[in-house]
C-alpha cells in the first residue's frame, strides 16, 4: 500500500508538473524602451495618428485634393536626427535617389498593422525611405498615403520605422466645447 501511494502521488505530481507547464504562456516581446518617448499626436484633421518623440511636432501644407504633414522638431533650431512624412491624395509619385552612388535596397516593414513594401535609399550613411499604399479612407480625394522619412544614421532609420508602425486610423478626439 505504501508504494501505491508513491506511485499515486508521484504520477499526481507528474501530471500536475506537465499541465502547469504546458498552460504557462509564452513570454511577451519587450516593449522597446524607445516607445515611452513618443507621444499619440493626430496628423492633422485626418482620423490617422502617429506616435513621434514628444520634441516633435507635425506640420501641414495642404493643396486642392492633397494633404502633406511632416514630422520634425518643434525647435526649429535644433538638428534632426530624422524627419519624415505623409502625402494623402490621390497621385502619388516616388522619388529617386539623391544620387547614383546610393545603394536601394527594399524591405518589408509594418505600417497602419499591414506589411508595406519599403524603398530604402542608403546615402553614405545617411538613409531616405519610402513606401506607398493604400489609405482605406472610403473619402475620395486620399486613396494613397505616401509615407517618406530621412535619417542620419542607421540607429535613426530604426527608431523612424519604429514610429512608423505606430501609425493608426482611428476616429479623433472630441473636442471640448
């Protein structure tokens, strides 16, 4: 009887070791630390919002049947380490490289959570990218966003695409009256 209840408890034990281990998740990606210093900012009158450093502010032109919004520092004396940009509208054009001498790679990156097809440009060190897709306003006169940005370096071009991936449709803030 005394070895029954061994191989009782010691089979309990088992079965509860496994199930334990086996209903244990999978730990979560971390977060990267860069995330926490960028702050939700809405690009301008759109239902699209972009997480930029919280030094940054986001300027607009606006044309008959376009909008162009850009990211940069609020102090306009400061230097960017990067800058970048939407074009909403209906006819978007790529741009060439600044150069012959720089090499184009393309990449696959996250942007409004699908994958985007990226034009990366690498200047010397210095990077220009590019993608085009669409909106999926239902408005009309945005079917495409052209999103662009530059960078100094390759450390920049990470934290440019990290903010990129945070874009998102969304409906805006009310306003108080």
């Amino acid at each position: 009887m005394n070895s029954n209840l061994k191989i009782s408890f010691l089979s309990a034990f088992l079965i509860f070791t496994i199930l334990g281990c086996s209903d244990k998740k999978t730990k979560p990606i971390p977060e990267n630390p860069y995330l926490k210093e960028l702050a939700e900012k809405q690009i301008g009158d759109s239902k699209y919002y972009i997480s930029i450093p919280k030094k940054y502010t986001i300027k607009e032109n606006i044309g008959p049947d376009f909008s162009v919004y850009y990211f940069v520092p609020a102090d306009t004396t400061a230097t960017a380490a990067f800058s970048g940009g939407f074009y909403f509208g209906n006819y978007p054009s790529l741009f060439e490289s600044a150069s012959d001498s720089c090499k184009t790679e393309k990449i696959k990156s996250k942007i409004l959570n699908k994958n985007a097809d990226w034009r990366v440009y690498n200047c010397k060190g210095k990077y220009s990218i590019q993608s085009i897709f669409e909106s999926g306003s239902n408005e009309g006169w945005n079917q495409y966003i052209h999103a662009f940005a530059n960078a100094n370096s390759a450390a920049d071009l990470k934290k440019v695409f990290l903010i990129l991936e945070t874009m998102k449709k969304k409906e805006p803030k009310k306003q108080p009256k």
